[in-house]
C-alpha cells in the first residue's frame, strides 16, 4: 500500500497498515488512544528522534513524549474533536523543540469518530 502525507484517504490506509508497512513510510507516525496514550510509534519517528519506540508506547502524548505540542494548535484540536465526536484532518507547519534543536516540520492531525487511534503524522522540512 503506498500510503502517502499528504494522501486524500491517509487515515483509514495508515489505521489498515501492519507494524513493518507503518515502518517502511518516509514520514513520522505517532498513533495514540482516546487517553492520549502511544500505541503505534513508525521506525521513522523513532530514527529522527533518537527515541526508541518501548520508551514512547504506553506514554502519555502530550504530558509525556512531546509536550511542545500540549498546546492549541496541536493537543486542544485533537481534545476539541474528540468531544465533538467530529473527524481531523488538519496541517500546519511547526516547530518542534521538547529535547532538541528547534526543528521545523509539517504535522498532520487526523482522526474519525469510527476509528479507535488518532494520528499524528510528522514530515521534516529542513
């Protein structure tokens, strides 16, 4: 399947994919449940960040793993559509900066009422 980040059906083929095709994308992928805890961390995100996926599954997202996104552009607008019961499908440039050098990236949130996972996709621009 060649899932891409700016794909039209990117979270139902991202939500379908095993652990090794999640792996194998050319951009970050952070999968968390409706408590906001990692469950899918791809081999990408891992190597960009230098952190293994066993320290990142089972964290909290926001308080835990990248708490410069605890904030309204990125946490609130995932909390705003879960309450909602309403899908996002939102990007927006960034600028990471939890635990290393400010880095700038484009982030894709998107989930779905009838999907259990939310997702949080990650692709460097520098």
């Amino acid at each position: 399947m060649n899932v891409q980040f700016e794909g039209r059906n990117v979270l139902t083929d991202l939500h379908a994919l095993i652990d090794s095709q999640l792996d194998a994308l050319d951009f970050g992928v952070i999968a968390f449940d409706a408590g906001i805890v990692v469950r899918r961390y791809n081999l990408t995100e891992s190597q960009a960040t230098g952190v293994k996926p066993e320290r990142v599954i089972g964290c909290h997202l926001f308080t835990e793993v990248a708490q410069c996104m605890n904030n309204f552009m990125v946490a609130q607008k995932f909390l705003d559509a879960s309450e909602a019961a309403r899908p996002l499908d939102e990007s927006l440039d960034f600028v990471l900066t939890w635990r290393m050098r400010p880095t700038p990236v484009k982030l894709r949130l998107l989930s779905h009422p009838d999907i259990g996972l939310q997702y949080l996709l990650l692709k460097r621009t520098s």
